[in-house]
C-alpha cells in the first residue's frame, strides 16, 4: 500500500490471479468500463450460466445501487464496484448471516495489508477511523429451483478530488488514510478468496464459528445506538454484540432484543 498510481482493473490479470485454469469449477470474470449496476448485472445474467459462478466488476457504475433503496456513488476511475453470484447448498441455512461474513472477509484482507484503523458496523459496513469505507448490497434471485445470492461491494479506493458523498455517517477511501493499493486486482483477488472461504466454512459449520472475530472487529461495541428502520427509529439501547447466527443484541430498559438482519441501520444514540 501507499500513494501510488492506480492501475486499470484487468480481466486477464483477475483470472490468472484466481488460478481459474486449475479450478475444476471456473469462475467466469467480467469487467467493464461502464456498467448501470454490477449487481443488476449479475442478476441479468446468471440465469444463462447455469451453476457457474459469475464475477462482475465495473470502473464506474450510473445506477450504483446501496442499502435500504439508496444510491452508492460510483465514480470512475480508482474505487472498486464488483459483484458476485452465490449459490448456497441449502436454502435452510442462515442466508443473513452472509451479509456478516462478507463485510469480515474484506477485514480480513485489509488487515493482512496492514491496515489497522478498520472495523465493522452491523451487518456489513466496513469503517476505517469511523467513517464508511465500503457497502455490502446482498440480493437474491430464483433461478429455476436454486436461490441465488448476488453479493455486491463498494470499496472506496480513490475518491475523485472534490467528489460529494451524501452520508450521514461520512465517508472515507483508502487513498486519504494513505492505503492505496498498488493493484486493485490483486485486492479483489484476495478479497474473493476470502469471501470463497468464508462461505464454504460457513456452509460447512454455521455462523456461530465466526461470531468472536466478527465482535472483535465491531466498531460500535458496547456503545449507545438506535436502530433506524425504513428512516424510522424503531428502537434504542447499547449494543451488546451479536448472537450465534448473526442477530445484533440490543439492551434496554426493556431487556435485550434481537434485531435481525435486513433493512436496518445502526447509528450513534447522541448524535442529535
Ligand atoms: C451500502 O449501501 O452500504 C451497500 C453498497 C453496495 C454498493 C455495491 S457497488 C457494487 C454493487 N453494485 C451495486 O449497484 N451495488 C453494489
């Protein structure tokens, strides 16, 4: 990491550095200059190919689309936007929790660059000194009998200079902490194979295995928040962390209520 210069994103670069040629199960790699939204097209397009798995990934995108019907600025040039389709073996697993463990992968990998300041927001922010680094937008489609999982990321590498973001919680990108990687290709290299490993131990033995990691990376422990629904405040308490499939504990006078995954946001109690 460091400020350099940003490379273009590269298909060939991508798949060699996913060794698909000796992946008995190939992953089929798209990049595009331009795309509307990478999920979109996932969701387009994964019907044609069967049970393969699709990696989607665009320089810019003009319909980024975030949580809760929001838009996720996706300027060209330096950021990653990248989409990925998932099949999970059963449909009765805890499918939310996914949303947990993809935000966990790219901790992981950010980590292993040496990138210290990182932490999670429940479900899936990713913060680096507070303020949002990268989105997680899971969808899902059913194509003929099988749920598929289309899981898109936002990671903020390099902003545009003067780029204005609407967000609360404010922003950040990797090239203002000093973190610019050398190679987005390699990043999203790693960042796949993470998110592949994470997933397939999850498939293998729940969620329950990566709680500890998952609490030890929240940014918002121990701390007052309020669950915001559909803009409206539905409920208020100190975050107690999460339980073994995923589920945010949330103390109050009440008592502790679980919130489950899905169009929920997390913000500071006294911030206005
Ligand atoms: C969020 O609101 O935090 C989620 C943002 C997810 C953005 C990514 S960028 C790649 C993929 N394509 C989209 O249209 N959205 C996701």
């Amino acid at each position: 990491m460091g400020q350099k210069q940003i490379n273009k994103i590269s298909k060939s670069l991508i798949e060699l550095g996913l060794g698909n040629s000796e992946r008995k199960k190939k992953i089929n790699v798209f990049v595009f200059d331009e795309l509307d939204s990478t999920n979109q097209w996932v969701s387009e397009h994964i019907a044609e190919r069967g049970d393969q798995s699709l990696l989607c990934i665009a320089e810019s995108q003009t319909l980024g689309r975030g949580r809760s019907g929001r838009e996720w600025s996706s300027p060209a040039g330096s950021n990653i936007y990248m989409s990925f389709s998932c099949r999970p073996d059963t449909e009765r697993k805890n499918i939310a929790a996914i949303s947990l463990l993809i935000g966990l992968a790219l901790i992981r990998v950010l980590k292993a660059k040496g990138l210290n300041d990182v932490a999670l927001k429940w479900p899936n922010d990713v913060l680096v000194r507070g303020k949002k680094l990268a989105g997680i937008l899971i969808e899902s489609k059913r194509c003929a009998e099988h749920l598929i999982l289309i899981i898109g990321v936002g990671v903020n590498v390099k902003m545009p200079i003067g780029f204005k973001i609407e967000s609360e919680m404010g922003w950040s990108d990797l090239s203002s902490i000093d973190a610019t990687p050398a190679d987005r290709n390699a990043l999203i290299v790693q960042f796949y194979l993470e998110c592949e490993k994470v997933m397939r131990q999850f498939f293998e033995q729940g969620f329950s295995v990566f709680k500890q990691e998952w609490m030890s990376y929240d940014g918002f422990a121990g701390r007052d928040v309020k669950i915001i629904d559909q803009g409206e405040l539905q409920y208020c308490g100190m975050n107690m962390g999460i339980d073994d499939s995923g589920c945010l504990l949330v103390r109050s006078d009440e008592g502790v209520k679980k919130i489950f995954s899905g169009d929920v946001s997390l913000r500071i109690n006294n911030e206005d």
